[in-house]
C-alpha cells in the first residue's frame, strides 16, 4: 500500500482529505504543524505529502525546502494543497520545491486522480 502524509492544521480539511483518500486503499497519516510533519515524513518515509501552506511554526514554504533538500527525502513527491491562491504563492511554493499545486478546497475527483497519477496507481 501506498503512504501519503498530509501535513495540515484543520482538523476539517484533515478530515476531508483522509475520506478522499482512503476511498483508493491509501495509507493516510496527518500531522498538525511543520515541525511534526517533517518528523513524520523522516520516520515514515511517504511516498507522496500534501502540504499546506499556512501552519504553526513552520511554515509549508519552509516545510517544502526542508523535505527537497535532505537526501532521504528529497525524492519524495511534494503537492500543495493551500487556500493561497495568488500567483506569488504558487510560484514561491514552486520555488520551494513543490511538484504540484492544488487550491483548496479541492475538487474530490481532481485531487484523487492526482494522487493516482503521482503514486503510479492510475
């Protein structure tokens, strides 16, 4: 089974998220803030993480530039998925390495059918 960690401080958007994709037999674990999310993604190695923006601490932009330059994790697949929607945002999340980019809330079918694509489960 494939791992996705969904780092995110709604506890709504979690939820919503984690119902999408468990309906694909994902494994689905959460984190609430940046720091917990990398310790997650050190421990855990997913083979995708979503990613949003605005969290305590640390912020995703930072959380992304972390996760893209440390070497057991670089590899991994980065998607935002942010309610900043403003071309700055998207480009600086790019610039922090992120592969993709999806403005919430996501369209169910659209985010699910992503993460088919980004895990090779097509």
């Amino acid at each position: 089974m494939k791992r996705v960690l969904l780092i995110e401080d709604s506890v709504a958007d979690t939820a919503i998220v984690k119902d999408i994709l468990r309906r694909d037999d994902l494994i689905v674990e959460s984190a609430v803030d940046g720091e917990e999310g990398l310790n997650k993604a050190r421990s855990a190695r997913p083979d995708l993480i979503l990613l949003d923006l605005i969290l305590p601490g640390i912020d995703g932009y930072e959380v992304c530039r972390r996760i893209k330059n440390e070497e057991s994790l670089c590899d991994t697949v980065v998607v935002v998925l942010s309610v900043r929607d403003t071309v700055e945002d998207i480009t600086r999340a790019f610039q922090a390495g992120a592969d993709d980019y999806i403005i919430k809330p996501p369209w169910p079918e659209l985010l699910a059918r992503k993460i088919k694509l980004y895990l090779g489960l097509h």
